[in-house]
C-alpha cells in the first residue's frame, strides 16, 4: 500500500481529510527530485516533510484522495 500512496503523490494526486483540515501533497517543484519533500498542511499551518514520512502519515492518519479547498484534486 505504501508504493501505491507513494506513486499517486508523485502523480499529483492530493491526500487528506476536509473534516480534519489535514492534506498531504507533493508540490510541482519536487517532481522529478531524487528525494521529494511534500507539504503536511494542517488547520495550523503547514510543514516540509520528506516522501517516507508522508507515506507512513497517510497510512496513520487514514487520509484519503481529496478535492483540496484551493488547489482541487491536483497539487500540480
């Protein structure tokens, strides 16, 4: 499942929880980058966070594909 997450934020595709307010994405500098950063945004800001990282919160915190309040169903 890990793989999966990982293939569809390198495809653009936005994770998160519109009741919760969290979202994980991989912005549109980072395509193509050995080792992508994605942002971790929450009601309280939002935070760097390396691919790995991402992967495994997704997993935790159940986020799901999202429709982002601003970006849509594509961080790119």
């Amino acid at each position: 499942m890990a793989q999966v997450s990982r293939g569809h934020l390198l495809a653009g595709i936005i994770f998160g929880d519109n009741e919760t307010g969290e979202y994980i994405y991989l912005p549109g500098g980072e395509v193509g980058v050995e080792e992508p950063i994605c942002i971790f945004e929450t009601t309280d800001g939002q935070r760097d966070v390396p691919i790995q990282e991402a992967v495994f919160l997704i997993a935790k915190l159940t986020l799901k594909p999202v429709r982002h309040p601003r970006m849509g169903l594509k961080a790119y």
